[in-house]
C-alpha cells in the first residue's frame, strides 16, 4: 500500500477529485456535505493499474484548517497538489505548499482540475514554477476534470509511476502510529486512525500512548475496511483499542512500541525557510506528525533554536515539523529535529555554545557524531532517539566516545598519582572519590576505566605496587631494631606511636606486608609465625597458652592472636582440651644415588 495526501486550495476540487478516482467521497460529516467545504480528514482508497493500492488522505483547504491540513500531511510521504485551471495560483496554494515545503515531502505529482473550464495551460505552468522552489522540486502535471473524466486515464497512469517512487517503510522500526482521528464504535469499544510509516502492528501487540504513558492492547486491525492481523508500513490503519476511551486520546496522541522513545520536553532544532530564528516570536504553534502544540522558541544562532513544549512529545532524530504563527495564519518556517534530549542551558554563553556543538548536525542519525556530543550516553537512549547503535558498551550499557574515553582514562591516572602524593599511607583513591572529580554518573564507569598499571583494591583505585612510603619505612626499620631481641615482645598503641606508627602509618605498612598486625594493637614482624613454630617445636607436645607464653618470652596479649593465626596457617593445630601441638612438617625425602 501506498498513501498520497492532498494539498490545494480550497475549493479546487480535491474531493471531487478523490471521488472520481475513488468512487468513494471523503467527506464524512454530514456539515460538510451540506455546506460543500471540507472541515476534517477524508480518506478512500483505490487500486492502480499495476496493483498497488493507493490511499488517499484528504485535507481541508480552507485557512482556517490549516492545522487539520497539518495533522493529515505531516506523517504521509508524497502529496497530490491541486491547482483549479480557472482559478489558478491561490493564497491557501502557497500556504499549503509551504507547509509541504517545511515537512521536507520530496514526492508529489500536480492535478490541474476543472480543465473543461479553462484552459490548464497557464495554471499548470504557474503551478509548476512555484513547487519547482520547494521540496517537491520539478513535478509531473496532469489536467484532468472529475465533472468529465477528462483526464483521470492519464492521472492514474501518473499515480502509478509516483507510487513506484515512493520508498518502502522500514518495517523493522519501532511503531509510532500518530493518530489523526478517534471514535468509538458499539460492540468494539475505541478505534483510532492513523498512517503507519513505519513498524508493523499485529493484533494482540500491547503498545503505550505517547500522551498518558498508559499500555493498551490492539484488539483488531483493518487496513481500507479489511479486517487484517498484521499490518506493515506504509499503510493507512485503523486499530481497535482495549483499556482506553475516547476521552483518554485524539489527534495528536501516538501509538509506540514500548521502551521505543523518549518523552522530550525541549528540542533543538534547525530552521529552513521562512523566517530567520532572530525574528521569530517568542511562542508559536509547532505541527509534527499529526500534533499541534505551542512552544517556546529560543534563538541559538542564525538557524537553531531550541523549543520548549507544554507536554511530552515522542521525538527522534530527523523528525521535520511546521512552525506556524496561529494569529497571522502563516507558516513561519520548518525545522528539523537535531536533539529531542537537549542539555539545559543555564550559564551565559551557554547558548552561543550550544549553537557550536551543533554546527555539523544534519538531522540525520548518526552514532559517532551523537557519541562526539554527548560523550557518555546510555544504549537505549540512544537508539529511543533514532540512531543505530554499533558500538560496544564501555561498562553495562553505558556507550562513550572513543576520544573522551580515552582522555578520562588519563586524567583517572592523573587523579590516582596525585591523591596518594597527597595521602601517601592509603592504599588509593575511593572509587566515589574517583567518580565525583571526573564527572561520572556511575561508579561502573570508574572501575571499567582501571587498567594496569592502575588497580582495585578494596573499593580503591590504586597506581599499583608501589614503595614504602619513606616515613613509614623508617618507622618499621625503627620497630625491627625495637624487636631484634625480643622478636615477640609487641610494643603498645603509645609505644607504636612514638616509633611512628600511627594508624595511617601502620595501615600502609600492612598493605605493603612490612608488618604483621594479629590484632588491635598487637603489632609483629612479617617472619613472627615462622620463628614462633621453631620454638613451639622444641617443646613437649601438646602444650598450654601459658608454657608458649614463657617459650616465647612475651605476654597472653601477644600469644593468644599469635597462636590463632599459626592456627589458620596450619602451623599449630588446636585440640580439644584447648592445648596445641605443633602440625608435622613435611620434609623433603633424601636424595638417594644407586650402586
């Protein structure tokens, strides 16, 4: 299926013509076909020549529906424009091709109607000439007349060749189904409309609405009357909705794929066409898909500015929309979403920034210049704005750019060197620590940041084996001389504190092994436990707390930690009446040399 919208002005015969082409009229309201003016969206379908099935979406042309002619046109890829061969050029022709213009529709074919009224001739070459300027470029023209049939062999023939053009919808892609109409429907419950342009929709999918958040399942499917299981883009579709009631949406609300899009607040966006940002006003009307919301326009530079909405819209990159001033009814210009999760701006300068960072961006999706930009951004976050994501996490599915990750790597190590400079006696810098300075979001970032030489060491990241700290070496040369007699002799807190081993000292010399601390304040050298089983060995086994007290010439203080840490090296082994023996050692067996 394909789907054309029209475009004209009013009163040119766009449903006439759809009607001719159709057999069905596009006005459904019983007013419009009382006064002859369409007021709301048509829509009817046909079948071409080579097969393909054509919809149409049929707009009103009158000024005053501007906004209904937007909704319409916005999520449709091409635009049959009419032009009336008696009446010619007209106001709302220029608004309409405007607003086509502002959209960025690239696909369309030109219908000169009532041509058995005038000569079509000078309307079409008017015609041409101005949707030669805009997006549309240089257009195919057909003049034709409904009220004859004059024509309508050769516009379908045109039809065709323009629906060949058209590209395919990517059927792969997350649904975001903006909905132009909604009614209930007896028996059924709520149905909604809309031009599906990309995704597919399946009967049983459960999706959320874009404007309350809320699930909803789809409970049927028609697709140009036909009930459908499945449908694929492009197609126009209407979707039978579980748990929700005509009040709860409308036009302007959306159907997603769920965890598929961001809700955005603000927007930066380029401007083309029309107005210079400078001089647009402060608040204006914003169409995107088939939504129409006021915003907040903000200058950034000549052509960027950023928009504030009232409610949250589900925006990607790439999105085109409509700036309109409500009150002179003109399009003031269009735009093309760059960034639907903009950074605040809260500094001065910040917007003239703002403005540079986003020189080079084109609207199209791509992952390393959004990487460049943002320089640490989550996976999901990224590809719910539309880009494709090829890149390896750095840690969970936190994504980096190359450069930026590489530089935090580096000021990491510059951060580690000069927090133990400063703090010689700790092992390194807290990993919060870490994760503040540097900026970080996550303390995932900082561990997946830590390769050699830097190391983890207890919530810590550390330069790596390093020397003694000199002051700490000296203290410990100063307890190995306080215990070069008395090797189990361990000196008290104020003892050990006025040899220059305070707490941080001390802790330092632990890690580094220079000492061996059993308990609190009971402080030996590294070799204690060996010196300790060749003593203990030369007595009669099994022996008490108090005979290893006098073997080893020290206090129950020292003895009690000492022996439970011979204990756990298995140099000791305790027994059941509370006394020790020493474990057996195991020798190595002599070396016999053969006769």
């Amino acid at each position: 299926m394909r789907v054309i919208a029209t475009a004209g002005h009013v009163d040119h015969g766009k449903s006439t013509l759809i009607h001719a082409l159709t057999g069905t009229h596009p006005d459904r309201l019983e007013e419009e076909r009382r006064r002859g003016l369409t007021i709301d969206l048509g829509f009817a379908w046909t079948d071409l020549p080579s097969g393909e099935r054509l919809a149409f979406v049929d707009v009103p042309g009158h000024e005053r529906f501007v906004p209904t002619m937007l909704a319409g046109v916005g999520p449709v890829p091409a635009v049959l424009f009419v032009v009336a061969a008696d009446e010619g050029w007209k106001p709302q022709s220029a608004e309409h091709l405007a607003a086509v213009d502002a959209l960025g529709v690239r696909h369309g074919l030109l219908a000169v109607t009532r041509c058995d009224l005038a000569d079509p001739g000078p309307a079409t070459a008017q015609a041409r000439d101005r949707i030669r300027s805009s997006t549309l470029g240089g257009v195919e023209a057909v003049a034709v007349s409904a009220r004859t049939g004059a024509g309508l062999a050769e516009l379908r023939a045109a039809l065709g060749r323009l629906a060949a053009r058209l590209p395919d919808g990517d059927v792969n892609s997350p649904v975001r189904l903006w909905i132009d109409r909604s009614f209930t429907v007896r028996g059924s419950g709520l149905v909604v409309t809309g031009t599906l342009d990309a995704g597919r929709i399946r009967r049983g999918d459960v999706l959320v609405t874009a404007r309350s958040g809320r699930p909803v399942r789809v409970r049927g499917l028609q697709a140009l009357g036909e009930e459908t299981g499945l449908v694929r883009a492009t197609a126009r579709v209407a979707v039978n909705l579980r748990d929700l009631d005509k009040e709860s949406t409308g036009r302007g609300d959306a159907l997603l794929t769920p965890d598929s899009f961001l809700p955005c607040l603000r927007c930066d966006a380029r401007i083309h066409g029309g107005t210079p940002a400078a001089a647009l006003p402060r608040t204006a009307v914003a169409h995107i898909g088939s939504a129409a919301v006021p915003v907040q326009v903000r200058p950034l530079d000549a052509d960027l500015v950023r928009l504030t909405l009232p409610e949250p819209l589900p925006l990607r990159i790439g999105d085109r929309a409509v700036l309109r001033d409500p009150g002179l009814r003109r399009v003031l210009a269009g735009l093309t979403l760059l960034d639907p999760q903009p950074p605040e701006l809260r500094r001065r300068g910040s917007a003239k920034r703002r403005a540079a960072e986003l020189g080079d961006a084109s609207g199209i999706p791509s992952e390393a210049a959004e990487l460049r930009r943002r320089l640490l951004v989550r996976r999901g976050e990224l590809t719910a704005m539309g880009v494709a994501v090829h890149t390896t996490p750095v840690a969970g599915d936190w994504l980096a750019d190359p450069s930026h990750w590489t530089t935090l790597r580096a000021r990491l190590a510059e951060l580690v060197t000069a927090y133990c400079s400063q703090r010689p006696t700790e092992e390194g810098i807290p990993l919060e620590a870490a994760r503040h300075s540097l900026g970080l979001p996550t303390v995932s970032l900082v561990e997946a940041l830590v390769t050699p030489p830097l190391r983890m060491i207890r919530g810590r990241v550390s330069a790596g084996p390093a020397a003694l700290p000199a002051a700490v070496a000296d203290a410990v040369h100063r307890l190995t001389t306080e215990l070069a007699g008395r090797p189990f002799a361990a000196p008290h807190a104020q003892r050990l504190a006025e040899l220059g081993l305070g707490r941080r000292e001390l802790a330092a010399a632990v890690r580094h092994g220079a000492v061996l601390r059993l308990a609190e304040h009971v402080v030996l050298l590294p070799d204690a436990p060996r010196l300790a089983a060749d003593r203990l060995s030369e007595l009669d086994q099994p022996f008490t707390v108090g005979t290893a007290s006098r073997a080893l010439d020290t206090t129950r203080r020292v003895t009690v930690p000492l022996l439970e840490h011979c204990d756990g090296q298995g140099i000791t082994q305790l027994l059941l009446d509370k006394r020790r023996r020493c474990a057996p050692r195991i020798r190595p067996a002599p070396v016999t040399t053969p006769p």
